[in-house]
C-alpha cells in the first residue's frame, strides 16, 4: 500500500482501473474536476501527484506536466503516444508507459468489422428492417469482401494482426510501413499512393507522427478510387477528413468505416448523412476484457516504477 503517492487519472476508463488503482495509492480523478478550477486543483496537490494515468484520447502535454513538479510516471492506458508530450517528459527525466499488445486483437477485429459493415452496408440494412422497408423492395445489392486487395498503412501490432485476420478472407495483402518488414510476405509499398492504387480496400493502423498526419490525403484517395474503402482504426488526423468527406459525397470514393475522427468527437454534419460511411465512437479497444487487461498493465507499470523495479513497457 503506497497511499501517499498521488495517482491523477485523466477519464473515468473503466470502473476495474479505478477500483484497483484506489486500493493502491490516493486516486485523483480529473475528470469530475471542473475545467475552470483544474489550474488550483493541481496547484493544491501538486506534492502528492507522482503519476499521471492518460488514455489515447486526453493525454499528457506539456502544460500538465509543467503543473506537476513531482511527475515522476505517465503510464498511459493506450497503444498510441501522440497524445504525450514525449520530449518534455525526456527532457525531466519522467519515465512513459504504455500498454501495447493488450489491444491488439480488440482493435484488428474492430477493423475487420468496420470494413465489412462498411461494404455490406450492414448499418443502412438494419434501418432498412426496422424502418418496415424490406415489405415493399429487396435491399440493395452491396460489395463483397473475401479475395479482395487489402493494403494497410502501417505493419505494427495491429496493422500485422489485421493482416492475420484478412488472409483468412483469401484477400492479398500489400502494405506501407516505414521500412519493409524482412520476414513478411506480403507486398510492400514504399509509397502510399502505389499501395492505394493497387488496393480495393486501404486500412490505416500506423502510428499518428508528423510525418504521418494526413497521410491520407486528396491523391491518396483519388488512387484508391471510386470502388474504394477506406477504413480508419488509428488516429482521426491521418485522413485529411475534409478531402475524405468531398470524395465520399462526390462519388470518388466508394465509403469508409471510421472508428476515430479528425475532430472526435465532432463530427461533420455531412458524414452523418452519408450511408456509405459507418462510424464508431474510437471504441477499437473498448471492451471489457480489453480494458481489464490494459488496467493490468497500467497498474503493473506503476507497482514496478515504485518498487524501483524494471517497467514493463517503457517507452521513455
Ligand atoms: P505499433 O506496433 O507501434 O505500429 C505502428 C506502425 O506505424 C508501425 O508499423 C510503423 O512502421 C508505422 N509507422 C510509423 N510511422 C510511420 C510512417 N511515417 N509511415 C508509415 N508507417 C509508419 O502500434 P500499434 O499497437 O499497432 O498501434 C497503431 C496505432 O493504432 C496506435 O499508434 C494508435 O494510434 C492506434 N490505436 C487505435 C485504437 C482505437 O481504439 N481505435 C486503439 C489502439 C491503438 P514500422 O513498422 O516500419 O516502424
């Protein structure tokens, strides 16, 4: 029992984290701070916060960790960093975590379920049926998905995952990654434009960088083309959303499953209107057996920081 270290947790997450990280140490919970006083409440405990636990979605910049004098970990509940000031917690010697692997699988089968939902139009199909339609006229014919070409940007974790999961639709894979991968066999791409031209459907599951925000940009979809299927499980700010939205109500690109936006969770008034496109509120790893396993990480990176011990997942 480490009461006396001060955890601030920045989203409710799961009921599971919260029960275990209070039987651990003295639990800040951000969220129920309202955000005119957030500035005097980390003032007040700024002695007793030692660890900060973010998620993908609200992190860690600069501005709270300058607010914190005694941070010593950010031991994020998520695969993705681009929410964590990464140079400033080097430049203070505070260690990251992160928790990679625990999603994997949630995230691959979300990908895969969005690109054949997105495909047999399954959401426009179920308000078919409950909207009393299918009485009058058979649904529409939609677009098959086994054998066809895949291409993923990005053969991670979850971009390889994926790639597990499409060979089993008999689709050929291609891909895009900041360098070819040695031991995989699937086709690779050093651009993204050539992967997009030779794919039918283009995956997005490669970390957000600078380098590779908008990645999915107007030439990319346009190489794609109008039969194309965009899917995003990675990040909103990979697709340049307004290029993505024009192609989609221009017809220049056949629809999109999008489980994260460019401005989540705002989203565009024209792509609720849009029957080609499926949305998901960014729930790839949200599950309950995801997020116990990535509380488990969490709480096991913060036990080893503590105890002077190796951490798990370092990341810095
Ligand atoms: P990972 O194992 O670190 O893989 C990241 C991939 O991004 C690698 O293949 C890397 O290429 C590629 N990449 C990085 N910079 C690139 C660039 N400039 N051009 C092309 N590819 C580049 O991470 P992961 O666990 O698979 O997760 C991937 C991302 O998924 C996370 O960063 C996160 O943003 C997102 N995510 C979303 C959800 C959700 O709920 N929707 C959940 C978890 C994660 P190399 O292999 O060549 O280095």
């Amino acid at each position: 029992m480490q009461n006396s270290i001060g955890v601030l947790l920045i989203r409710p997450l799961s009921t599971y984290l919260q029960e275990e990280l209070s039987k651990r140490y003295t639990l800040f919970k951000f969220w129920q701070v309202p955000p005119d006083i957030r500035r005097e409440f980390l003032e007040k405990h700024s002695n007793s916060i030692k660890a900060v636990v973010p998620n993908g979605v609200q992190g860690a910049d600069s501005e709270l960790i300058d607010a914190l004098p005694r941070l010593e970990i950010v031991a994020s509940h998520s695969s993705g960093l681009d929410k964590i000031d990464l140079e400033k917690c080097r430049e203070k010697g505070i260690r990251v975590t992160y928790t990679p692997d625990a999603l994997t699988d949630e995230v691959a089968d979300m990908a895969l379920l969005l690109t054949m939902a997105t495909m047999r139009r399954i959401c426009e199909a179920d308000r078919y049926v409950r909207s009393g339609a299918w009485k009058n006229a058979d649904f529409r014919l939609t677009s098959k998905f086994s054998g066809k070409a895949v291409g993923i940007v990005g053969l991670g974790r979850i971009g390889s995952a994926i790639a597990k999961r499409v060979s089993a639709f008999g689709c050929t894979i291609g891909y895009h990654s900041c360098s070819q991968k040695p031991n995989s066999t699937f086709k690779y791409y050093p651009s993204v434009i050539d992967l997009a031209s030779n794919s039918e459907i283009l995956v997005i599951a490669c970390a957000l960088t600078h380098e590779t925000h908008h990645i999915i940009n107007r030439d990319v979809i346009n190489a794609l083309g109008r039969n194309g299927i965009i899917v995003n499980i990675a990040r909103g700010c990979h697709i340049d959303e307004a290029e993505l939205i024009s192609a989609l109500v221009e017809g220049r690109l056949g629809g999109a499953g999008l489980d994260v936006l460019e401005h989540e969770p705002y989203v565009p008034d024209q792509l609720l209107g849009l029957d080609n496109v499926v949305l998901s509120p960014h729930v790839g790893a949200s599950t309950f057996e995801t997020r116990q396993a990535m509380a488990d990480l969490v709480v096991a990176n913060l036990e080893a920081h503590f105890a002077n011990k190796p951490l798990l997942n370092p990341v810095v």
